[in-house]
C-alpha cells in the first residue's frame, strides 16, 4: 500500500484555497523540513492567522536561518502584523544573503516604504528596475518629484508609467500620492484602491485606501477645504492673515489707539479660535469614519 505523503496533500489543500484542510492533513506530516514551516505558515497565513504563521517560519529559520522562502516569506508576514521593525531587520538579512535577486530588492524596498526610509526606497526599487530590464523609470521619477513637492511633474510620469504596466500596485500608489497632493481626492481615491486591490496583502496600501475614502468622501472634503482654506498654498492664507492683524494691532499701539488694539486681539484670538475648532472637527470626524472603514 503506498504512503500518504501528508505534506504533499497539505500542500495541494494550501493551493486549491483549503488551508483549514491543509492545517488537518500537515498535522499528520511526519516531516519537519523547511517544505513543512512553510506549508504550515501558508495555511496559516491564508486563515489569517498572522502570528501563528511568523511563528512556523521562524521555527523552520532555526535550523536553515538564511532560506530564502522562508526569510522571505517572514518579512512579509511581519508587515502584515505591522511589526515594520522586525520586517526591516530580516529584510536586510535577506538582501545581504540575496543581493543580485529583483524580487528580494522589491520586498526591500516596500519594507523602507513602511518605514518611510525613501532614499533606501528608491535605490532598492531602481536596481530591481534594472535588473529586470525596464526602462524608462518613471515611477522612480514621480516618486522623487514627489518628494520634492511637484505633485504635476510625477503626475505626467506617472501616467506614462501607468500606460505600459496597468497592474503595477507599486505604480498606482504613487499615484494616489501625486493627486492627493494636488488635492484631486476622487483621483487619490481611485488610484489607492486600485493599489490595494492589486496586492490585497500589503498593509501600506490598505491604509491609504481607507484615508482616500475618509478624504474623498462628501462629509470630510468640505471640512479639509475649510481646514487648508487654500489647497495650493496650505496655510499661507493663515499667515497673511495673522501678519495683517498683527500689523493693525501694532499700529494701534503706536498711535495709542487702545480701543483699536484690543477689537484687534479680540478678531484675531476669534480667528484662531474658529481654525482650531474646525480643524479639530476635521480630525475627529475623519478618524471616526476612518476607524469605521478600517474595522470592515
């Protein structure tokens, strides 16, 4: 009679989307090689038993500590938990044993993504580009434009991106990025859904899609118009404001207009008072309706 081999089968349940099935059949497994850890952290995973998952790679880790599956797939279930510094310690483990693979740089990149290291980004994500030989790096482009506040120029990039790789999640959050920073929220909206619909799995994605629906939404965008006053200029307006009071306070102070000095301190502590409140109404209805979509 020939042998079940429970490992395979647990394997074949993990691929056919069974992975409670696939917990029951690796249980009988008699093996406890790296193939088991990560069948075992599939399944897991799949159930989104994150941290039961982390728990069997880090246990296959012990006895094959650079295993690039498994290191790998670590890093990838410690984002997923939101533990970035963790993630960031073995993603450099895992580069420093895989420097020359693309994908390894991609993981390595979206780990300084996480942890809002850009520099580190960038370098990672243009020698990955390099390596699988695409070119022109537009997305590298729109994201350092963005980092210099040119949200137009990333815009233009970004698109031309978009034409040739319509899937690329990676692509499609910059761009969320470049039209929230232009205040064109609908497109924000649209671009940071259509990322965490292409890679459902990254944290980083899920959370800005919620913010764009927070942002985009009827209720919020009035209150974020009233709270930047100008979206092009931010909070210009709110100096200029603040430096002409001041003027008018400082002039009936010269002239001995103490009647004038004091209706000036009043307008503007009103002024001051009223920016604060609706900014502190922007936020609060914001993190409600963003705690709201978070929890679905």
């Amino acid at each position: 009679m020939a042998r079940i081999n429970y490992l395979e089968l647990a394997e074949h349940y993990m691929k056919i989307s069974q992975p409670q099935k696939g917990l029951e059949e690796i249980a009988k497994a008699p093996e406890r090689n790296q193939k088991y850890y990560y069948v075992l952290a599939q399944c897991h995973f799949d159930l989104k038993q994150y941290q039961k998952a982390k728990e069997a790679l880090v246990e296959g880790l012990k006895d094959s500590p650079d295993d690039l599956h498994l290191l790998f797939f670590l890093v990838s279930t410690e984002r997923r938990l939101g533990q970035y510094k963790n993630a960031e310690r073995h993603v450099r483990q895992l580069r420093s044993v895989f420097p020359e693979r693309a994908d390894v740089l991609e993981l390595y990149a979206k780990t300084m993504l996480d942890q809002r290291k850009y520099s580190e980004m960038h370098e990672a994500y243009k020698k990955a580009i390099l390596m699988r030989g695409e070119a022109p790096n537009r997305v590298l482009n729109a994201s350092i434009a963005l980092m210099y506040s040119k949200p137009e120029a990333a815009i233009k990039q970004i698109k031309e991106a978009l034409k040739n790789d319509p899937e690329n999640a990676y692509a499609h959050n910059v761009a969320a990025q470049a039209y929230k920073q232009s205040w064109r929220l609908d497109k924000y909206k649209e671009h940071a859904l259509m990322a965490a619909r292409l890679e459902p799995n990254e944290a980083y994605y899920r959370g800005q899609a919620n913010r764009a629906k927070v942002m985009a939404s009827p209720i919020i965008k009035p209150l974020y118009g009233l709270y930047y006053i100008n979206h092009k200029y931010r909070y210009k307006p709110i100096y200029l404001i603040i430096a002409l009071l001041y003027l008018f306070w400082a002039g009936g102070i010269i002239l001995n207009k103490n009647t004038f000095s004091i209706i000036i301190v009043l307008i503007f502590i009103s002024f001051l008072s009223i920016w604060f409140l609706i900014w502190l109404l922007g936020r609060l209805v914001h993190n409600y309706y963003y705690r709201i979509l978070k929890s679905k």
